[in-house]
C-alpha cells in the first residue's frame, strides 16, 4: 500500500529498503558492483573508499523474485543504483539520493494514508515479517547486520504480537474442535 502510493521518484529506494532491511546508509551507497543476479543472487553490503558499514561486518543480502525483477529494470546511469531523481537541466549527471528528500517524501505519502512511520519502519517491518513467516534469528542476523542480540531484540516486537495472536487463534481452535456437537437435538 506504502509503495504502490508513493511518488514514482522515490518508489524504487523505498520498494529495495522493504525487500532488504537495509539501513539507508547502505541503500545510498549501493553501487552496481555490489549486485551479483547471477548463481549469488546477491547484494553486497560491504564498506566503500569514503563510507564505512555501521557495524563493519560486510554481508550478503539474498535478493528476492521482486527485487531480481526491480533491479533488471533499473536504468544504469551511475555507478550508484538509487539516484535523485533529475534535477534541472544543465546539472552535472545523477547524484547519491538525499536521506532527508526521501523521508520527506515518504512522510507526505504516510500523511496521505493516515500512517505513522519512517525510513527505517521499513527495516522494522522486514525483520518482523521475515521473523514471522519462519526465517531463522541466525539467518535473518546475517543478512540485516546485528551482532548484538538487544539491539536485535528491539525489532522484534511485532514478532512477538504475532506469535502471542497465533497462539490464541490455535487455542480457540482446540477449543472448538472439544466442544460437544449436538445432532437432531442430541449431543454426539
């Protein structure tokens, strides 16, 4: 719903942080080179001559059927894969994406929704959603890039939710297929 509502500019940067969980530090400083769509199926996140990673460690972020799909698609003007988008004519050539254009474009979109939320609510929703549809805490640590199991544990929380909801929906399950069942007035 975020995507399909967002303005076309920046619906690319937002639709690869969703399928990633990549901090936007990482998706601004994404380059062609870090993108294997061979038998890797890949992109790299891995420091660059004037960026550092935030916890040093370089990894690899399987890239999913959609993301495969947005990156074959993706014009490459620049070395960089997300861009700003054009600026007026006479301009030099495409630049690294502006963190603080692309938050004030998802706000105006999130406004439009009625939606609370921010650029890194995107990496919030990944880990929780991976962690939900069964991805391992050792799987999903090594493709978002936590060491430390407390700052992991922060985005864990609707993982929570929906594992207490589960519960509950298996329990009025079990409670149901208990129940007596009555035939032409009769309990069975």
């Amino acid at each position: 719903m975020i995507l399909a509502a967002a303005k076309p500019a920046y619906r690319n940067a937002l639709t690869i942080l969703a399928e990633t969980g990549m901090r936007v530090g990482e998706l601004k400083h994404l380059t062609w080179q870090d993108v294997e769509l061979g038998a890797a199926n890949a992109l790299l996140i891995r420091p660059k001559e004037s960026w550092k990673l935030k916890t040093g460690d370089q990894r690899a972020i399987p890239i999913s059927p959609r993301l495969h799909q947005l990156l074959e698609a993706l014009p490459r003007r620049s070395p960089l894969i997300v861009t700003s988008p054009r600026l007026p004519a006479g301009d030099s050539g495409p630049k690294q994406i502006s963190e603080r254009r692309l938050l004030q474009s998802l706000k105006t979109t999130l406004k439009k929704l009625g939606l609370p939320g921010h650029l890194h609510t995107f990496r919030h929703s990944f880990i929780s959603s991976t962690l939900a549809n069964g991805t391992t805490e050792s799987t999903l640590r090594s493709w978002v890039g936590h060491v430390d199991a407390e700052t992991f544990k922060t985005y864990t929380h609707v993982h929570d939710r929906t594992s207490q909801a589960e519960m509950q929906r298996l329990a009025s399950k079990k409670q149901a297929a208990t129940k007596p069942t009555e035939v032409d007035g009769q309990k069975a």
